[in-house]
C-alpha cells in the first residue's frame, strides 16, 4: 500500500513541476545582401548579370554557347540553330528574312497552313508578292536587318522630342520595364533616362536594377519585382510601341496646333 501511495505522490509533484527551459533559439546566418547604390553602380552591377546570362545579344551572329553536348548558333536576333547529341534544330523567335551572299533571300515565316495553300492560288513572281499573299503586307518589318535598323531610328527619333513628350514616354511605363529596356539597349538608354527622368522615377528604376542584379544563375534571375532578364524581348515590344503611340499623339497635338495657327491668321 506505502508503495502504491508513493507512486501516487511521485506522479503528483511531477504534476506541478516546471518543465526544462528549453535550449534558446540560435537564428540561422543570413546571407548579407549590400543596399541599393547610386543608378549607375546598379546599372553597371545588373549589365554584369545581363551579360552572364543572356548570352543571344553578345554577339550579331556566330556561335553564341557551345559545351559537350550542345551547340547553338546565332544567324540574326531572330533565327537561332541548336545542335545536340541527338538532335539540330532551328529556333526561331519570330518571322524573319535576310538576304544571303548569294543575294538571295532566306528566313523563317509563321504563317497558318491554310492561308499557305490560299497563296499558292496567286501569281508569285518574287518574294514581295509571295509575301503579300500570305497577308504579310509589312514586307520591310520581316527583314531582319532593316527591322533592326527600324527599331534603332526609333530610339534616335526620340531625340528630337520635346522635353515634355520625352517625359510622357518615360510615365508610360512601370520601373521593372524601363530597367530591362536599359538593359536591352545600352548606355545611351541608360543617359536618357537619367536626363529626363524624374528623381523619383530613377529610384524606382535603380531599385529595379539592383533586385536584378542580384541574378547569378537561372533561379535568382527572377529576384526583379515584375518580369525578371529572361522577358526583356516583352519589354522592348512595349517600349516600341508605347514610342509610336506618343509619336502618334505628338503628330495629332501638332496638327491641331497648327489648325489653331491657321484660324488666327485668317
């Protein structure tokens, strides 16, 4: 009985006893990660970046990437040949023609397989009305060469702007853009958005080049709060577009203005 009641008694004061403090929390080491810079230490850290990874626009043509068990080879921006261990292929990022040492045009075109065999309906002497046939009306805009020479008078025309319709170009678009349109384009994007460029509006786009900057590898390329370096061809489409839509509304301001000038004069 004495032995059962002292078994009672033991399971009580372990009842009310306290329980072991446990050990103190040890936070993990945190990888250090460096605050933000001026723009131009962030530009200059996230072109780094864009060089180690997006390897299509380190050279205009040639091999771009080889390794043991592959091969990829760059004819323009848009057309790219991968060869492997097993495979060779053709990568094309969109329609493209180029004219060849033969003086014969070459290329890649996207086209549905029944407006194909609508074409062939069609008297096709050369490759103008072939590609009219085939609803591709812009022919300059499929030339590789005279595409990239369009979108580079884009840029230059841009400026001959007015301070105003230069600052209506940069609202138009979010910071996560413009840094990969920087990047894309180079030092003389990166001087026009630091002349016309609000204060702020720099910040927002440092900012963005330092979250970009600290890509290393595929995985820590998407640290950008938005799109990371792999959507920078998106990027540029917009910005293209946004130059031709306040192109356009600058040419409708002008003409207005000048049907004002007229009605004053008479």
């Amino acid at each position: 009985m004495a032995k059962k009641s002292k078994s009672l008694l033991a399971r009580i004061k372990a009842w009310f006893l306290l329980p072991e403090k446990p050990e103190p929390f040890v936070e993990p080491e945190r990888k250090i990660i460096r605050e933000p810079r001026d723009f131009s230490h962030e530009y200059q850290n996230a072109r780094k970046a864009w060089d180690s990874l997006i390897l299509t626009r380190k050279v205009s043509s040639g091999v771009i990437f080889e390794s043991e068990s592959i091969r990829v080879n760059k004819t323009n921006d848009q057309i790219f040949k991968v060869d492997g261990s097993d495979f060779s292929l053709l990568v094309v990022t969109e329609s493209s023609i180029y004219q060849g040492k033969d003086e014969k045009w070459n290329g890649i075109l996207l086209s549905k397989e029944g407006i194909l065999n609508e074409s062939l309906k069609a008297d096709l002497p050369n490759l103008e009305a072939f590609l009219i046939a085939l609803g591709k009306s812009e022919v300059k805009n499929l030339i590789s060469e005279t595409n990239k020479k369009q979108k580079e008078s884009q840029i230059q025309k841009i400026h001959s702007w007015p301070i105003f319709w230069k600052e209506q170009l940069i609202l138009g678009f979010s910071a996560n853009t413009l840094a990969l349109v920087v990047l894309s384009l180079g030092d003389e994007m990166k001087n026009f958005i630091q002349e016309f460029a609000t204060e702020k509006q720099q910040m927002l786009i440092r900012d963005e080049l330092y979250y970009l900057s600290l890509a290393t590898n595929q995985d820590l390329a998407k640290q950008g709060k938005n799109r990371n370096f792999f959507d920078f061809s998106i990027a540029l489409d917009e910005f293209y577009l946004g130059i031709d839509k306040v192109e356009r509304k600058r040419e409708l301001e002008m003409q207005i203005e000048d049907r004002k000038k007229r009605k004053r004069a008479k």
